[in-house]
C-alpha cells in the first residue's frame, strides 16, 4: 500500500497520482497543504524538511519526497520495460524528457502563467508580466510541439514518466483564460492524454479552491 501526502489540488501531487493510476497501485492519500495545511507540523518535516508535497511512502519504506524522484522510483519499481527501459541507453531520453518538461514547462507555466492569472486577483494581475511569461513559454512549448510531430509521445513510441511530467501542466494551460496560439502536435497529444482515465481522475481536477478573487 502506498501512502501519499498532498492535496488533490496540487499540480505536483497530481503528477504522482497520475503515474499511481497509470501503474494500477493501490493507494491512500491525505489532503495536505494549502487550505489544509499540515506540512509544516513536526510529524510531516520529519518526512520532508522542506515542508513541500508530495511526500510517498511505499509499505514501511523511508518516506520519499521530491515529486521526480519519486516517479522515477515507482516506475523502476512497479512500471514496465517501455515505460521506464532497464537499459540505461533506452531510459535516458525518458530521463532527459521528463527533466526537460520539469524545469522548463512547468517552471514557465505555474508560477508566471497560473500564478498570475487563476491565484492573483483580478485588480492586481500584471497583463504585461503575463504577456512575457506566455511569450517565454511558448519558445518552450514549440520545442514539444516539434518532438510530438515526429513521435506520438514526448520520449518517443510509448509513454512514459516523461509525458507524466509534460502532460499534467496541460489541463490547466488548455483550461484557463489565456490567449493560446495553435499546437496541432500538442492539442491532438492532449485529446489522446484526456482519454486516460488515471488522467481524467487525477489531474482533470477543479482548481476553483486555488482561485483569488477581488
């Protein structure tokens, strides 16, 4: 039985859920952070120090945090060869996508783009601060939308933690009010990820408790 902390709500725990449902583990997670709170008992920095989630604990296993590394952990553990290859010539382009997507789509998106948009109340939004963050995200995005016209997935044939880590920033970047320019490769690999019911279940999920109104 796997243990989760974090909110339902959270982009990174959503992340994990995601990659749960796809392996077919089974699971308890408990509502934490936000408007939950909890992360910052002494019980929870005794797991994480950093006070973050999610936070994965596996049976009676140390607890893992840092949501990349715990995905690469069920997926060495409980995924198979083409989800995440033994062969470390196979495996490196699911490692180097997935690390791509954490550090340059979701960095570009939920901070410059979310943030501002969903949890920064009306009056105070910055239309040209979220203009710059769209223009710089987008030189990211056209990097995917090139890989996804030569493959069906991010790393290549099959999917893999790497369209984990890219695919669950979509939902909120189709979803919210933002002025989006045309992804063919990126919108047609979006349909197909909205068609898995781990990702219908665990990251189509209302953000409505994140928003900030005037």
């Amino acid at each position: 039985m796997l243990t989760v902390w974090g909110r339902k709500t959270s982009s990174n725990v959503q992340a994990l859920m995601w990659c749960i449902g796809e392996l077919g583990l089974a699971y308890e997670r408990h509502d934490v952070g936000h408007r939950y709170g909890g992360n910052d008992t002494p019980e929870f920095l005794a797991m994480n120090p950093n006070g973050t989630v999610p936070v994965l604990q596996d049976g009676i296993g140390e607890p893992i945090w840092e949501t990349g590394a715990i995905l690469r952990y069920l997926a060495a553990r409980y995924g198979a060869p083409g989800f995440w290859p033994s062969d470390p010539a196979m495996r490196a382009p699911v490692d180097q996508w997935a690390e791509w997507a954490k550090i340059n789509v979701t960095l570009s998106f939920t901070g410059p783009v979310f943030w501002r948009v969903v949890r920064t109340a009306p009056s105070k939004r910055d239309p040209v601060a979220i203009e710059a963050a769209l223009a710089k995200l987008n030189g990211v995005l056209a990097i995917a939308e090139a890989q996804l016209g030569r493959h069906a997935f991010l790393a290549g044939a099959e999917f893999t933690p790497a369209d984990i880590q890219f695919g669950h920033v979509l939902y909120r970047y189709f979803d919210i009010d933002i002025a989006r320019q045309e992804w063919p490769n990126i919108e047609r690999y979006y349909q197909g990820l909205t068609q898995r019911a781990p990702f219908r279940e665990h990251v189509m999920v209302s953000y409505e408790e994140l928003r900030v109104v005037d």
